[in-house]
C-alpha cells in the first residue's frame, strides 16, 4: 500500500508555509477572498493544493 499520498487540501499554516508568509497574512487573505482554493468547511478552513500550485504556477498562456 502506498502511503506516500499527499492529501488534496491543506491547513491554513501548511498554506502559509508553501507561500512564504505568514499564518496571520494568509488568515487575512482568506477573510479577503484573495487565497486560491481556500473553502470554509464548519469551522475549519481548507485550502485546495491543486488550485494553490496553479495559482503558484501562473498563467499558462502568454497574453497576446
């Protein structure tokens, strides 16, 4: 069995940390709606790894 599977969503601080800022900044940046992929859940807050790296990533087209 493979164990090495990365989750599909991280924690707000796991978020941060890929970005290079700070918990708090990231917090702020989901109260803005500025964080890519991040979705309330109840109380907790998820963030989407798929949509974070293509955020990450950048356009994939040049504009014209």
């Amino acid at each position: 069995m493979n164990t090495d599977i990365e989750p599909a969503t991280l924690k707000i601080p796991e978020a941060a940390k890929l970005l290079g800022i700070g918990r708090q900044t990231a917090y702020e940046l989901v109260a803005r709606g500025q964080l890519p992929g991040a979705h309330r859940l109840g109380r907790r807050i998820v963030v989407s790894r798929k949509a974070l790296l293509d955020f990450l990533d950048g356009p994939t087209k040049l504009p014209v």
